[in-house]
C-alpha cells in the first residue's frame, strides 16, 4: 500500500492531500488533477480578482441578469437554500458590512452609523434572484456584492473528492487550512480518520489531551470548524469580532467555536459560519438535517466567564 501526499496554496490557505492506494502514479496523477481543479474553482470563485466570474456577476448584475455556469449557479442556489434554513445566518452578501466594519484587509474598526445602514440596504440574499429556467443571477439594487468566502473553499473540497472517486480512489484526506477537510474511506489498517477539534486557537495547535474538545472520526465524511479567533479589534473596552451577523450589521456575540460534520463539506462549512451566528438558537436547525449532521457550538456567558455547549450528535471532552 502506497501513501502519496500532496500540496497547494489556493484561497487563501494551505490544501494538503493524502492519497492512498497501490499505485503511486495514478494516485499522483488523480491527487494532482483533484488540486488542479481547486486552482480553477478559484479562478472562477475569487471576490478579489477582477477577472473571476463573481467579480463578473459583482459588477453587472445590479445592470440586468447575468448568465452563470451550471455548478456556479447550482452553488449559489445551495447558498440560497442555506440562507433559508438558517434563518439568515448564513448570507453571500456580507461584503459592504465587512468593508464599513473595516475587515476587509484590515483588522476592523467601528463603522459610522450611517455608513453601516447604509451597507445594511445592500446586504442580504433577499436581494439576489436566481432564474432557474434561464440560469441568471440579478441584483435587486446597486452595491450588492457576493462573497463565496464562507462557502467557496468546502466547495473546492468537495469538488476535489469526486475527481478523485470518479478515478478510483478510495482512500483519502484532504483539508484547506485544517479547518474544513473531507475524509474518503478509511486509512490503511484504521477504521477512520480521526480529527481533533481544539477547545482554544489556533484550530492546527498540538492536540494533546489538555486542549482537545472533540475528537471526531469519519469516513466519507466532512468536517468543518469554525471559531472567532483572528480578526477583531477592542473599542470602549469591547472585542468585536470579524464573524458578523447579516441580520444586525454587527458582529455576532457569544459563540466561540462550531465544528459541524456531515456528508458535504460545501454544507459543513456554510453551516459552522451560520452556527457562530446563531450560537444556542442553533438547536431547531438541526431538524431540518435529521440524522446526517454532527455538530458542536461553544458559547460563553460574558457576565460569569462561563461556558455553555450545544451537542448534536457529537460527544465533547470536558470543557
């Protein structure tokens, strides 16, 4: 049995593959063909090239509709049903509250009150309408632009997986940045493929027992997390965080971290965004997953500098 690893910078992040099987040259040449496809997906997917097709759609749909690619259209109808089951928690438009919150390119700051409702009328999925017949997408007014940030790179992921399943492997990892990864299989003389969900940052800290709140264990599975650490500033002796809720314009308040697994990591790694959002209101969400989803929330209590945690399905250390 032959392991074959493999890497890529894209996104933003760091992919890192294991592939494993009995033929060396053909599990690199998938693996290689399954990172390709992610550097095309960010072509296409980039918020911040000028020549991807969202910037294309960003820049002419407020004009008129605009004819979009099948998976990319299929993609923004899936972040249109999200929107839905998530009440709003998980919404494409954020861009004009990120950049009024100063978290894009920066570490933030406190927006001017007018300038953040005025980034309020250009935010949210009610303004964006998908035609399935003729597969275009439109904006209901000027300013309204989609980000596939929260959702693009478990896309990317999970696009990779069926590039490889379709050339026969059958036994593989793959994660961006550790914090969204889909498992194929099992690994050679394991019964899965096991994840440690740290309890504090950064999400790639050594897993020792001390600082593990879950380990979870798939098997064409994925696997997404989520947490508040990175971006934030402090004002008026109050953190803000860069995970905003569309609903507000304000950063969300309470939850820490969400790790959610279930079998697509295009849906893990919406929902462990929305999941921060919604934080113990998250509980009625699950229903609309039945028994396909595993999830986790970590929400603290500012008054007493305790915590609180929503299980579903997915057993935590103690906390």
């Amino acid at each position: 049995m032959t392991t074959v690893r493999l890497a890529l910078e894209a996104m933003a992040t760091r992919f890192e593959l294991v592939v494993q099987g009995d033929d060396e040259v053909s599990l690199r040449a998938a693996g290689e063909e399954a990172l390709a496809e992610i550097t095309r997906l960010e072509v296409q997917l980039s918020f911040y090239r000028p020549s991807s097709e969202i910037s294309r759609i960003n820049a002419q749909a407020a004009r008129g509709p605009v004819p979009v690619e099948p998976r990319l259209f299929r993609l923004l109808q899936t972040a249109q049903h999200l929107h839905k089951i998530t009440q709003g928690a998980f919404d494409l438009t954020l861009a004009p509250l990120m950049r009024c919150w100063g978290f894009t390119g920066g570490t933030g700051t406190l927006p001017d009150p007018d300038a953040l409702a005025e980034a309020r009328q250009r935010t949210g999925m009610h303004l964006v309408s998908l035609d399935d017949a003729a597969r275009t997408v439109a904006f209901a007014r000027p300013g309204v632009l989609l980000d596939l940030g929260a959702i693009g790179k478990g896309y990317a992921i999970e696009e990779a997986a069926l590039i490889l399943a379709e050339a026969g492997v059958t036994r593989a990892f793959l994660h961006g940045g550790t914090s969204t990864m889909h498992a194929m299989g099992t690994p050679v003389e394991q019964p899965t493929w096991s994840v440690a969900v740290p309890k504090a940052p950064p999400l790639s800290c050594a897993a020792t027992d001390e600082n593990v709140l879950a380990v979870v264990d798939l098997k064409d599975e994925a696997l997404s997390v989520s947490a508040v650490w990175g971006k934030a500033f402090v004002a008026d002796g109050k953190t803000y965080g860069h995970v905003l809720d569309p609903r507000s314009g304000h950063p969300a308040q309470g939850a820490l971290l969400a790790a959610v697994a279930g079998p697509s990591a295009t849906v893990c790694d919406a929902l462990s965004t929305a999941l921060l959002v919604l934080g113990l209101d998250a509980a009625d969400l699950f229903a609309s997953f039945e028994d396909t989803l595993r999830a986790v929330i970590v929400c603290t209590h500012d008054e007493t500098d305790t915590l609180d945690i929503l299980q579903h399905r997915m057993p935590v250390h103690q906390v």
